[in-house]
C-alpha cells in the first residue's frame, strides 16, 4: 500500500495546478492561447501537446470521479463555493474582478483533483482497509 504524506498532497496539487494552468490560465501563456493564435491552422507540436493534455485531464478526471463519486464531486464543489463566498464577504477578493475569480476557479478545479487523487490513500488510512478494485475472471 502507497503511504500517505503531506508531500505526496503536495505534489498531487503541483501536478494538478500545473495541468489546469499548463490548458488555461489569465496570463495568455497556456495551450488555449496558443492554438487560438493560429486557429483553426494547428501546429503537429500543438496537436501533440493537445493530446498530451487532454490525455492527463481524462486520467485525472477519471481518477477523482471513481474517487469521489457524483456525491462527493458536487460536494467538493459545494464546498468550495461556499468558501469563495466566505472569503468574498471578508473582502479578500471581489467578485466583480474577473481576473481574481478566473483564478480561484483555476484554484478550485487544481484542488478538487487533487482531493480526488489522494481520497483512496486518506480514506485507507483512516479506515485502516486498503481499497482494491475487483477484478472478474
């Protein structure tokens, strides 16, 4: 069994953030801008790095939903919106910024996936029953 340590949190999260900026971020230094710079006329290298990227987002994404489930990715989302909208009422952010809001939903969809790809190692570790997957023969 995986141990489950605060740096393998953090490198899930790194790993995540790096995908959700690597496909958008504000800044116009992601792969959405890139191919919209020349769109429809892609590049082979952006094709590649599309498939590339699409390829991570379907393991990641898979990986959180068969995590988390219908019920827990709703209440990810649930909770994280309820956390913008404590943070907002401090005043830490406006929601009449759209730059700010564009990365605290950049943010929230990074820690999202990341709860999704360490849920199986906290839930095993507080359990105590490791998590396997049946397989038919």
């Amino acid at each position: 069994m995986q141990r489950f340590t605060f740096g393998g949190v953090v490198a899930r999260f790194l790993a995540s953030l790096f995908l959700v900026l690597a496909t958008y971020n504000p800044t116009g230094t992601s792969y959405v801008h890139w191919v919209a710079g020349v769109f429809p006329h892609i590049q082979p290298l952006q094709a590649v790095a599309g498939l590339g990227l699409l390829g991570l987002w379907i393991f990641f994404v898979h990986a959180t939903w068969r995590s988390l489930g219908t019920l827990g990715v709703v209440m990810g989302l649930a909770f994280a919106a309820a956390a913008v909208w404590l943070f907002t009422s401090w005043g830490w952010f406006s929601l009449t910024s759209g730059s700010a809001m564009t990365w605290v939903v950049l943010l929230v969809i990074a820690s999202l996936l990341t709860v999704g790809l360490c849920w199986a190692l906290v839930q095993a570790r507080v359990s105590g029953q490791a998590v396997v997957d049946e397989v038919k023969r």
